[in-house]
C-alpha cells in the first residue's frame, strides 16, 4: 500500500512516523513544496533573530527519513485527482496513490485591504516568509504589524532583534482579546509598550500605499493617520490552505477540509489532519478547526492507525497551549474564555508588578475546577490536566496548588497569596498543604496514576 501525505509540517510528519511505526511495509511519500526537511516551524522567529541556524530547526538529522524509508518529495502539487487516486504535480508528472493524507497548513490571511498585494508586505507562516524577510531587511527603516496574537507579537520582536522600530495596529481594545480574558490581555499590552514597542489600540488599517517602486511605503488607518514604512507584516490570523482542493471531485470543503472523528474527509481513502482539517462535530468547547502544534501532532498520530484500518477515534484531550509574548510566558489548561461563561466562577490573582498573574476557573455549584491561565508563572502541564481530568474541588487544588509550581528553585513562589486572596473572597481559612518541589510532583502524580 503507498500512502501519499501532502505536508511535512508537525502533523504530517507525525502521521509518516507512526505509520513506520506500526507498519514496517507501508510504502510513505511525504510530499512538500516548501522545504526538503521538516523544520520547527515555531522556532523561525529564532533563526532570523540569531539564536539558531537554519539547520539547528530540524528535528531530525537528513538520515533519520532513509532509516525509516520515508520518502521525501519536494514538489508542489497543483491538483488531487480523487477519481483517478493521483496527484498532479507543478512539472506535469503525476503519482499514484492508494491512500492520501492531506496535512497542507494554513496561509496568512488577507482582507481586501488596498496595497495589499505590493512588495515588502507579507505574513510569517511559512519558510519563504522569512527567507523573504531577511531578504528585505536592509530595506526596512520601520514596520508595521496589522494584528495581534502570537504570530504578531514574534513578527514585531523580530523586527526588533534588528532595531527596527514597530508600530503594531490591533482592533481590539486590548492585545489578543479575542482569546485572553480582559485582566490577562491588559497585561500583554502593558508589557508590550513596556519594551519599547508603539501599539495602537481600537485602530484598523486602511491602506497600503505604494512608495512608487511597486512596494510598500506608508500604511493609513481607518482614523486617517498616515504611518510611513517599509514592510507590513500581515498577523490577522490564519486560514486552511485548501484553494487548491476546490475542484477534488466529492471532497466536502468548509472553512477547512471536512472530516468526521477518525479523520476521513468525503472521499474514501482520503485524510485530512493539522491546521487544514475541520472537524464536523467537535467537541464541546472546542473549535472546527484549531491551528495549533498539539492538535496537529495528535491527529498525525491518530489518523496513521486509521489508514491502517485499526479505527481509532480522534481525541484532542483536554485543551491548552504555551507561548511567550516577549518575555512573559504565558499557559493555559482547560477551560478559560475571553468572556467567561454562566456558571463559571473566577479566582484571578496579578503580583503587584503587572507581570505575573495565576487565574483559577471552576464551576460555581459544586466548584469543580475547570481551567488555568498563567502569566509570568509556570505550572506542570501534568497536573492541571489531572485535576482538570479528575474534577477535583478548587479548594483541594489550592491546598496543593505547589504541586503545580514549575519555576526554577530559588525562584519567588506566589502560592500562600493566591490561596489567601480565596479565603477572602469567601470567608474560608484554607491553608496550602503543599509548597513547590518536583519530588513531591512526581509522588502525587504517580499515586494519582494508580488510583
């Protein structure tokens, strides 16, 4: 059997190792126009800045894909004939397949915006945005990023690496308000201007205006104010990366490529996993389509016991994610929504330096904990889940919120305040049972396992 993966992104990757790993004669192709190897994709922001090299972004060395007999493919494929199980190739040539992964990404969005098209204004996604980039660098006096969220915080502390001043246009009150509750997206623009950088608030773009060269020269708002520049970075999200599919005889599109919970799209033998991929029926709380390294990972391993024929159910577990906004770490465990929800009760504590923050969500009629979002703070991803997976009552949680605590020793612990800020709320005299030590972590965690 040949299975064919378009993409060599983290899921399709993990798709081609696991199908190696529970099929020693499966025949892989992974297939990509981007790059001959896979790469960190979240470590590009690392190599234009200078901590890394090109190479120093690839997990694997180039003979880990002839150990395993993976082929590797570096093409692009202009169209999937379903029909005939082949794909068509930029050059002509075709190849056959008998089962496909389709694990093609996302691309930047763009809006219509006039000047849009110019030189020197472009996402940052892919490895040819920033091999575009650095190619322009020389070039740039000043930028300007049009969104927020995380790809345009990294886009503007890269311009930055080269001190390059940055002004930043979101149209939210606040940075990434969208995904962050109010206290915690306040504190991401405070730190933002706090470093030096010019985010403008309740502000759109307009327009890109040519400098007279075909690129871009100044970009105004919708107040009218005119910004003169040499590049605009365009961060206001992503989008699947399907226009190619749209003439694959019977695959269902959507805002993404349509599957159900094994991964199958509309058309037998086809799959589709990682930021391209809409789940039918996510779900509760969880989104269609979730562009996130976890989630492509999960699914690549998933959907190779699915092509195999050992059906096996696609679970994103319990949801989180990690990023950095310039040097403050951010975590989320479960269940935190920008706005809240009916029933869903808060424990938000923020250090008095605006810089740290622990947020607490349970339910409010049998507090059950339901989520974590930590800022400037760092706790053990395996035991959030547990008590999040376990229902455990918030006040058992405060007793041992130590456990949780994974800074470095010496660091300043935050607990006992976190637990005191509870007792006066509620009028309740908790005490914390367990301060911070990885020992102790991994007793709890192990006795949680075998009960």
């Amino acid at each position: 059997m040949h299975v064919a993966i378009i993409g060599n992104g983290i899921a399709g990757v993990t798709a081609a190792r696991w199908l190696r790993k529970l099929d020693d004669a499966v025949q892989i192709t992974l297939i990509s126009a981007e790059t001959e190897y896979f790469f960190s994709r979240t470590a590009l922001m690392y190599a234009y800045m200078g901590h890394m090299r090109w190479e120093d972004l690839m997990p694997y060395e180039p003979f880990f894909w002839e150990k395993n007999r993976i082929e590797l493919k570096k093409a692009y494929v202009e169209r999937v004939l379903t029909t005939e199980k082949k794909l068509k190739f930029g050059d002509g040539t075709t190849m056959p397949y008998d089962k496909l992964v389709l694990a093609v990404g996302s691309t930047w969005n763009k809006f219509g915006w006039p000047g849009q098209d110019l030189e020197r204004v472009r996402g940052m996604v892919s490895a040819q945005d920033l091999q575009y980039l650095e190619e322009h660098t020389h070039e740039i006096e000043r930028g300007v990023i049009v969104g927020g969220g995380l790809i345009g915080i990294e886009l503007a502390e890269m311009l930055h690496s080269r001190h390059i001043p940055v002004t930043i246009l979101i149209r939210e009150p606040s940075y990434w308000s969208g995904a962050l509750p109010p206290e915690e997206s306040r504190m991401v623009s405070r730190h933002i201007r706090h470093h030096g950088f010019d985010l403008r608030e309740n502000t759109e773009l307009d327009t890109i205006h040519d400098d007279g060269s075909g690129a871009a020269g100044a970009v105004t708002t919708k107040d009218g104010e005119r910004i003169e520049c040499q590049y605009v970075g365009l961060t206001a999200g992503v989008h699947p990366n399907i226009d190619f599919l749209r003439d694959a005889d019977g695959l269902e599109l959507g805002r993404g490529i349509k599957v159900n919970g094994f991964l199958e799209t509309s058309v037998a033998d086809v799959y589709a996993i990682g930021d391209c991929a809409e789940i039918q029926e996510p779900r509760p709380g969880r989104r269609p389509v979730e562009a996130i390294w976890y989630t492509g990972r999960m699914m690549g391993e998933t959907v190779a016991y699915n092509v195999l024929g050992r059906q096996h159910a696609y679970d994103p577990g319990i949801w989180f994610n990690s990023a950095k906004f310039l040097d403050l770490e951010y975590q989320v465990y479960g269940e935190v929504p920008a706005k809240g929800r009916e029933g869903l009760a808060t424990l938000y504590w923020e250090h008095h330096d605006g810089e740290k923050a622990v947020r607490i969500n349970y339910e409010e009629s049998d507090g059950t904990v339901r989520g974590f979002n930590l800022m400037g703070i760092r706790y053990r991803h395996e035991v959030c889940e547990k008590w999040i997976r376990e229902n455990t009552h918030v006040e058992t949680v405060l007793q041992n919120l130590g456990l949780a605590n994974f800074d470095p020793e010496f660091y300043e612990e935050y607990e006992e305040e976190v637990v005191k800020l509870y007792n006066q709320q509620t009028g309740n005299n908790l005490q914390l049972k367990q301060k911070r030590g990885l020992s102790a972590a991994i007793r709890f965690l192990r006795r949680r396992g075998q009960s």
